[in-house]
C-alpha cells in the first residue's frame, strides 16, 4: 500500500510509502482526504504525524500519468485541492516529518499542516514552473514570506530545511537519522494534552488566520488548469518524463 496508517499512544501515523520518490497519481490524492479525515476524527486520535518512508518524503504528482493522461488534470486538482483541506481541517493538529525533498503536493501537505519538523538534508521545492503547471504558492505562503515565495516560484529552486527554520516555517531541523525519534517525541507532548482543548485550539487557530488558504489554492488551481491547455506545458512534461530535464524555450 502506498500509504498506511498506524495508532499508537494517541497519534496517528499516516506513512507515505510509494517507491520510488513518494510520487502519488491521480487516485492516490483524492484517497489521501477520506485517510485523513478518518485518522482525526478517531476520539483515541490527539495528533496526527504525517511522515514517509524511502527516499524523500514526497515528490508530489505523478509526472508519468499526466503526461500520458493530461484529461485527468481535474481529477489530481480535485485531489490535491481536499488532500491539503483536509490537513488544515483535520479535527485535531497535523504535524509533519520531512526529510530529503518536500517537492510539490509535499509543499501543499505541510503548508497545510500545523507544524513542521525537518531532517537536516530536508529541502522544500516547487518547479511547477518547469513542470507545465501553476500552484502551491497559497500553502508556501503559510510558511515563507512573500518575496521568498516568488522567488522559489520563479526559479523552481529549493529552499534548505535550515532556511525554512530560519524563516521560521520549520519547528525544529534534527539530525536525519533521529527525524522518527524527534517528531514522535513533538507528537506525544501534544498527545498529551485533552482532545477537546486540541480540538478548539485547532478550530479557534484557523479562524484567526487573515486569508483562505484553501481558496487561494483554488484560485491558483484555475491557472494550473489554464497552463495545460498550452503546448509548453506537454513539453514540460515530455522533457522531464523522457529525459529528466528542463524543457527548452
């Protein structure tokens, strides 16, 4: 199973383990919102950890099925779109354990998460931009500023775990081979406290927030659907599929 759920001492566990870089498809998206939504509304459930397993924690869409089957654009936005609603929804809080790349619908999932906890080789990426497509710029907004946010759009670059931390995104960066130890250890103190009280924090955190993030990602999602409609887009797509690069213009 690409991705499984494990309860103990009041957190759930939800392991992304999808060989080879944690790459979902259309169909393992929209799967993900019903696994969330279940793992935090459990009453034994006081916080969920979203963590993965293999080489990085998730290299988000499936490049490889978009460029055969581009039809199913809307069904992976849909999925995406409630994949991270549901984390920021989720009933009780969300942490997130990265390590090695957070690329993509990775972003979306910790942008909507409450917290963040990083292995030192952890870095966070959005190339959309060379991938012919748009978003994930309203759940790094949650966590970078905005000129930092452009600026990562633009290029595709990477930001490293220790200039999420100092931006202040990320909790805590802990050494790689300690990340399990260290983000279980976060999660049980917040498992230790009263679910109702969680349960409201959660619901009185959101609120506060000045902006929708979910309906500034629905917004970006109107142009990732604009962009493949172009041809650069399919070129995107076949450059990376059939060689790993970025397309020429």
């Amino acid at each position: 199973m690409p991705i499984r759920t494990e309860i103990r001492d009041r957190i759930a566990e939800i392991v992304f383990g999808h060989p080879p870089v944690n790459a979902f498809d259309s169909e393992t998206w929209n799967s993900l919102p019903g696994i969330i939504h279940a793992a935090g509304s459990n009453p034994d459930v006081h916080v969920v950890l979203i963590r993965a397993e293999g080489r990085g924690f998730c290299g988000g869409v499936d490049i490889k099925e978009m460029q055969a089957h581009p039809e199913r654009i809307t069904a992976l936005n849909r999925g995406n779109f409630l994949t991270f609603k549901a984390v920021r929804d989720c009933e009780v809080p969300v942490v997130t354990a990265v390590h090695k790349f957070v690329i993509g619908g990775g972003i979306g999932i910790c942008g909507a998460s409450d917290t963040i906890i990083a292995a030192d080789d952890a870095y966070f990426s959005l190339p959309e931009i060379d991938r012919g497509a748009m978003g994930g710029a309203s759940h790094l907004s949650r966590m970078l500023p905005l000129h930092k946010v452009r600026a990562a759009f633009f290029t595709g670059g990477n930001i490293p775990a220790e200039e999420a931390y100092r931006l202040g995104a990320v909790e805590k960066v802990v050494p790689a081979d300690t990340l399990l130890e260290e983000a279980r250890a976060f999660a049980g103190i917040i498992a230790s406290k009263s679910r109702k009280a969680l349960v409201l924090a959660k619901e009185a955190l959101n609120g506060l927030e000045p902006r929708d993030v979910d309906r500034g990602y629905r917004f970006e999602q109107g142009f990732t659907l604009e962009m493949y409609m172009h041809e650069d887009s399919q070129k995107a797509r076949d450059a990376f599929v059939e060689t790993g690069k970025t397309a020429k213009y």
